[in-house]
C-alpha cells in the first residue's frame, strides 16, 4: 500500500535501461555499431551519417550506460 515504491505509467522507459550495469567501458561497447559509425564517418560526411551515429548511441544506452555518460560522450565527439 504506502510503502510501493513502483510508479504507475510508463513515463520514461529509457531511464530504465539505465538499471543494467554495463559489462564493459563505453570504449569497448557497440563495436558494430562503432565500425559502421566510424566507417561511414571516415568516407562519407558526417552529415550523412546521422543514422549510423543515432544507432551507436542508442546501442550505448540499450547496453546500461546512462544517458548522462551518453551524453558526455556526444559532446565531447569532436565535429568536422
């Protein structure tokens, strides 16, 4: 009764990807979609890579990274 600690509703289901621990650092995660990123970002612009690049990310957070540890790592990739 008062002491449920469960929400109701599925407000934010990212958030709760972020439970799983990763089972390895964020260097060494996704390497699929890693080469495909940055195979597409070596050959082509990187304009034209944004799926490739969306899908590295999502990859990321999909393995238990947090979104804070993404997003860190989106701002710190340099741009060309």
């Amino acid at each position: 009764m008062g002491n449920s600690t469960s929400s109701a509703g599925g407000a934010a289901p990212l958030q709760q990807q972020s439970s799983k621990t990763p089972s390895c650092k964020i260097c060494c995660a996704c390497p699929q979609e890693r080469r495909a990123r940055d195979e597409c970002t070596l050959l082509k612009n990187v304009d034209e890579c944004k799926t490739e690049i969306e899908s590295f990310y999502a990859c990321l957070l999909k393995e238990g990274f947090s979104a804070e540890e993404v997003s860190a790592l989106k701002r710190n990739t340099k741009t060309m």
